[in-house]
C-alpha cells in the first residue's frame, strides 16, 4: 500500500517572526508535530467529498505579502477589524476601548498574555477531525484575541473583514480566539472576501470560549473569489446557561469547508447553528457540523440550505454526539437541499450517536428540486420565470437570511444572492 | 374574444380532451358542467399553459392572437387568468409580496411604472375587504394554511386586482359556506364588464343563481357534448347527466357528436 501522502516541506517553512515568543514557540511545536500528518485524501472519511478540490501546491505556501492600506473600501458601520492577508491592519480597524472588553492582536500581547494564549489556543478544537486547522496553529501570522470580562457586553457588533489578495500566489492562516468571561455578550461578524486573481488559500481557525452565562453569537459571511480555496474551522466550548448562536451564509469556490465544532460542557447551554450554502459553476462547498452534548439538559438546533446550480456540488455532514451522562439533550438537526440543476450534486449525512437513554433528538434531511406547481401558479399571474424562480428559491432560505441578525450582512448576503440569481434563472 | 378550435390535449399520452370547440365573445359568461374527471381542469389548465399537459391538435385564439404560441407568463400578460380549483400553498413567499410581483409585472408590461410597497398595501387593502378577507391574510405565505374558502376568496382577489380580459374559474365555489358564496359571487359580478369574458367551470346551479351565465355547457369524456343556455343548468340539476348519454368520463362517441 502506498503511503498517505503528507504535506510538502514548503509548508513547513516558518512564517513571519512578529508574534510574541510564547506564541512563536507554540508554532513551532506545531509546526514540528505536523510533518507527518497525512494529508486529507479520498479514503479519509470526512474529507471523501472534497479531498480531490484540496490543491496544496508548494506555490500557495509562500506568505503572502503584507499590503498597503488600500483594498479594504468597505463601509462597515461601527466596529471593525481588518486582517489583511492574515496579518491585521491597524490602520483600516477601528474597535472600542471599553471596560471590561479587550480586543488585542497577537503581536501587540506581552509575554505574559501571549503565554497564557497559547496554553488555550486549539483547546476548543478536536484536531484529529480538523487536519487543516493544525496547519493554521503552525504557520499563523497573527491574530485577534479578544477577551470579555464577567457581564462585559459589546453594545454592537465587531466586524472582522479577513481580505486576501491573489496578485500572487500564497496562503494566508488568520486566527481569533475569544474568551467570554460570565454573563458576557458578543457578536462576532467574520467576513472573508478577496481580489485579484492568483490562487490563494485562506485557512482560517475561530474559537469561543463561554464561560457560565455568556452569550455569544457568530455571523460568518464567506464570499471569496473563485481563486481563493477556503479552509476554515470554528471550535466552540459552551459551559452551563451559555448560548452560542451561529448563523453562516457561504457562496461557493473551488474549495469551501468550514468544520463547526461545539461542545455544550455545561447543564443549561444552549446553541443554534444555521447555515446558507449557495454553489454555481464548478464550485465545491462542504459542512462539516459536529455538537457534542456533554453535559444534561442542553438544547441545540441546527438548521442548514444547501443551493446548488449548475455542475456544482454541496456536502453537508451533521454530526450530534449526545455522551452517556447528557440526560435530557434536546438535540434537533434539520439540512434541506435545492437542486437547481439536473448537474449538481448535494450530499447529506446525519451522524447520530447517541448514548444516554432520556433525550430527545430529531433529524431530518430532504433534497429536492423547486416545485413545478408552485412555479406554474407564479408564471400564472403573470410573473416572469426569473423572478418566479427566484421568489420560490428565497422562499426555501427566507427563514434564516431573516434571522441574521446584522442588518450589514443581511445586505450584503442579499446582494450577492441576487447576483446568483441573475445568472443562473432565465425568463423562458 | 376565445377560440378554441378542435382542441386535443393529452397527460402522460393519454388523451383527456378529446376535440373541444368554443367561441366566447367580450362581455360574456360561460358555465362549463360535466362530470368528475370529464376534463374541465384539464381545459382551464390547457388555457392557462400548464405544460403537464400536451396540446396534440387544435388552435386557441385570444382576439386573434394564437395563444398557444405563448408561455404561461405571456398569456397572463395578455389578460388571461386561472383561479385555481385548488390553489398551489408556496410557504415562505408572502402573499402580499406574490401579489405585489404579480401586479408589478402586468403593470410594467403594459408600460406603467410599478407600484410601491405603500400604494399597494392601501390597494390590496381595498380589495381584500371586498372578498371579506381579513388584511391579516396578506402577511401570510401564498396560501399557506388557508382554508379552503380562504384560498378561493384570494383567488378572486387576484382576478380583481389583476383584471384579466379572460377569468377562467375553476370550481371557485366549491367548499364554499353559504356567505362565502355571496361574498365570491359579487366579488365575480363585479369583475363582470363589457370587455371582459368569463368562463366558470361548476357542479352546482346555485352558483348560476348569483351570476347569471349567458351559456351552458356540458363536458363530457372530453368533448362538449351539449350547450344551452341557463335553463341547461336547471335542468341538468334535475336531471343529472345520464339523459345526455354520459355517466362519466366514459363519454359514449354517439353523444360526443
Ligand atoms: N397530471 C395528470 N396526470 C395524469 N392524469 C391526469 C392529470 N391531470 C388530469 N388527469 C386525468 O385527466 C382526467 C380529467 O381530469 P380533470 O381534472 O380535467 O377533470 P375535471 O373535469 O376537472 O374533474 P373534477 O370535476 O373532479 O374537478 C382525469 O381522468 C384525471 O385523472
Ligand atoms: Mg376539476
């Protein structure tokens, strides 16, 4: 049997030195600990989908360059970070210095703050399921990590706009870490976006961290270019009476997968997973959810679209594990699939274990195509079949574009949406 | 105003009309009768341009126009509109949205600037009152959890906010409770006018009581096997079908011709 392959050396080349030693110290272990790890291939279960899309060519290893201050036009109200080319830009970002509340990139931590960072860093993760997100704990270049007193609350949303720029080929591994002390609240916008066109890929690792109480909501808006793989992983720790809310819109790319992990720890923790997957083309989007219910009496909900056009393919994998001692898990997973084309592919699979006797968990997955009828009675009153096709494709995501809870996003998701439409329904 | 000439039309190869042929002139109101699964959906859904169905043979004209040259959305632009016999449940499109499209767009085909969220609010309004439908209903997703009166009275508050030249409904007064009836029936006199036809497909007379039709007509096994005027209707409600030769869809070919 051949061997797995495993990541080229060029990979393992360290990065920039700006971080504090402790932090660099930890990636180099890291680093060390990586030069065997296979790499992702078809025979490896949670990547058989999308293992062919991943392309680690030694030119997407180099760093990419730090840029100027242009690029970053957006006109996002209040509060906002930028990272550009995984590196952040103070000068574009604009955050609140307010009680109880600090917002630091990694280069900025004493030695002191660094350290105890890099105890945490990955804790919320299982890295054996997230392979890339262990290439990202090797080769980051800095990061944001923001952390929230007891009964802080951030009065608006922080918006953390990660730009990467193809006009050369390179990677690029940004990197949060959020700690909400009790009783906190946040909400985190992470926006990914991209120029240029060189191929690029973005592998991105989020974390959270709720202590008792906290309230933590995460919005995820992915919309990078067609040259832009994206890689990303989001770790969630969830102690007793916490709420996580999750709420990520993703168009398409040559290569999207986000692993969402969280592990409800605490009794009372409760968490809310929607997702809006939208592909075209080529395009290759893949979920990977997982909730752990550790602790008794918590309750999630997960709610996944999935739309896909064209030759496209979207895969959605759901996994609740609900552990001995979790009495009374009230765990509900619900993934429904649009085909818009006789072309495109949609996979969906549950992954239920379940080992504590008194819960209740339901799970359901449909994949369908829009509905004649329903079409027929539109055009009917004189509807065009663009705009029909378009009212019932919203009608199948309205409920959980409505509940973004950022009117910003709900915009800008909204817009690209349209774009979508325009090119993929025709008036007859 | 209508022509159907010689019109066949078939589902999954088989064939349901079996050669139709009717004038309806501007101004008019047809009654179609017949028996359970003789082909009046069949028929109503051929005009409207459902594509389940396949037009073998035939011709339709709308004022000269060959109808069968346009899609669905075409012939609803040239006036043409289906109340369903049952209306389609779309969950997730708003029914104030449907209807605010779908007003939208004949008033953008007919070259006039689109209405806004508020002017059509105050009309739909308006209109709602007038087939006693509570405004509520508007907010609601198209049809979504309507009953199926409710679902019939917002089929006539598309006819009157979109005023088609031809309205065809199909069975509009089925299900319907005895005020529904009245409420229906003046929401269907009030689209009655000098430029517009009606065609109404029905089992029952007490509907001809409230909007008085100009012609009857019996579909049997396809075919229009007999037509009169309103005394028809009177008299195939005492009669039944069986005096015409025809106990169901299986139209004997003596009483087709
Ligand atoms: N989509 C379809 N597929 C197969 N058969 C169909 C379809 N639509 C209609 N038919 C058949 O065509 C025939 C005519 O049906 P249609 O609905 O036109 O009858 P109808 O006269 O409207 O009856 P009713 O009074 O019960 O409404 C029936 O035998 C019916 O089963
Ligand atoms: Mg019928």
């Amino acid at each position: 049997m051949k061997p797995a392959p495993t990541i080229s050396s060029a990979f393992l080349e360290p990065g920039g030195q700006s971080l504090p030693a402790p932090l660099l110290e930890l990636r180099k272990q890291r680093g060390t600990a990586l030069v065997d790890m296979p790499l992702p291939t078809r025979k490896t279960e949670n990547w058989k989908y999308s293992s062919r899309h991943l392309k680690l060519t030694d030119e997407l290893a180099s760093t990419l360059p730090a840029t100027g201050k242009d690029g970053y036009s957006l006109s996002i109200p209040g509060y906002r970070v930028v990272f550009h080319n995984g590196v952040m830009i103070p000068e574009a970002s604009d955050f609140p210095d307010l009680d109880g509340i600090r917002i630091q990139r990694f280069a900025d931590l004493d030695d002191d703050e660094a350290a105890g960072l890099a105890e945490r860093l990955d804790n919320t993760l299982d890295t054996r399921a997230v392979q890339m997100a262990r290439l990202n704990s090797a080769r980051f270049e800095d990061g944001l990590y923001i952390q929230l007193d007891k009964e802080a609350v951030l009065d608006q949303p922080l918006f953390i706009v990660h730009e990467v720029t193809g006009t050369a080929s390179g990677s690029a591994y940004p990197r949060i870490y959020v700690d909400a002390a009790r009783h906190s609240q946040i909400t985190v916008v992470e926006e990914y976006l991209s120029s240029g066109e060189e191929p690029v890929m973005v592998d991105t690792v989020t974390e959270f961290v709720l202590a008792d109480g906290a309230q933590v909501t995460n919005v995820r808006l992915v919309m990078e270019g067609e040259n832009v793989q994206h890689i990303g992983a989001t770790g969630v720790r969830q102690a007793a009476n916490s709420r996580f809310e999750s709420h990520c819109v993703g168009f398409g790319g040559p290569l999207r997968r986000h692993d969402l992990q969280v592990r409800l720890e605490g009794e009372g923790g409760e968490c809310k997973l929607n997702g809006v997957v939208v592909t075209q083309g080529k395009q290759h989007y893949d979920n990977h959810t997982s909730i752990e219910h550790v602790a008794a009496h918590c309750d999630s909900e997960e709610t996944y679209r999935n739309i896909a056009a064209d030759e496209s393919h979207a895969v959605f994998n759901g996994r609740i594990h609900i552990h001995e001692d979790a009495q009374k898990s009230n765990a509900n997973m619900n993934n429904k699939n649009l085909l818009l084309s006789t072309g495109a592919e949609i996979d969906t699979k549950p992954e239920l274990e379940i080992y504590a006797d008194d819960v209740k968990c339901a799970h359901g997955a449909t994949i369908g195509q829009l509905d004649r009828i329903s079409l027929f009675y539109l055009v009917s009153r004189g509807i065009g079949r663009r705009e029909a096709n378009t009212l019932l494709t919203m009608a199948f995501i309205n409920e959980l574009v409505e509940q973004i809870p950022v009117q910003a996003v709900k915009d800008a998701a909204q817009l690209r949406l349209n774009e979508f439409f325009d090119q993929t329904f025709q008036e007859a | 105003m209508l022509s159907i000439k010689n019109l066949h039309a078939s589902v999954e190869g088989e064939e349901i009309l079996k050669g139709i042929n009717l004038e309806i002139k501007a101004g008019e109101v047809h009654a179609i009768m017949g028996p359970n699964g003789s082909g009046k959906s069949t028929l109503s859904q051929v005009l409207a341009g459902n594509e389940t169905f396949e037009v073998t043979q035939g011709e339709i004209s709308l004022n000269g126009e060959n109808l069968l040259d346009l899609e669905t959305e075409e012939r609803a632009r040239e006036g043409i509109f289906l109340a369903f016999q049952y209306p389609v449940e779309i969950p997730g499109v708003s029914n104030l949205q449907f209807l605010r499209t779908a007003v939208n767009a004949m008033r953008t085909h007919r070259g006039e600037t689109e209405m806004n969220a508020a002017e059509f609010m105050k009309l739909a309004k308006e209109v709602s009152k007038q087939v006693d439908l509570d405004p509520a209903f508007l907010k609601r997703g198209v049809n979504e959890g309507f009953s199926g009166g409710e679902k019939k009275r917002n089929e006539i508050l598309q006819a009157l906010l979109l005023q088609p030249k031809l309205a065809i409904l199909d069975e509009t007064d089925s299900g319907l409770d005895i005020d529904a009836l009245q409420v229906v029936s003046k929401g269907v006199n009030a689209l009655r006018a000098e430029d517009r036809a009606i065609l109404m497909v029905t089992h029952y007379q007490r509907l001809l009581n409230h909007i008085v039709p100009d012609h009857v007509h019996v579909l049997a096994g396809g075919r229009i096997v007999k037509s009169g005027g309103r005394e028809l209707a009177l008299e195939l409600e005492e009669r039944g079908y069986g005096w015409l030769g025809v106990k169901d869809e299986e139209a004997t070919p003596s009483a087709a011709s």
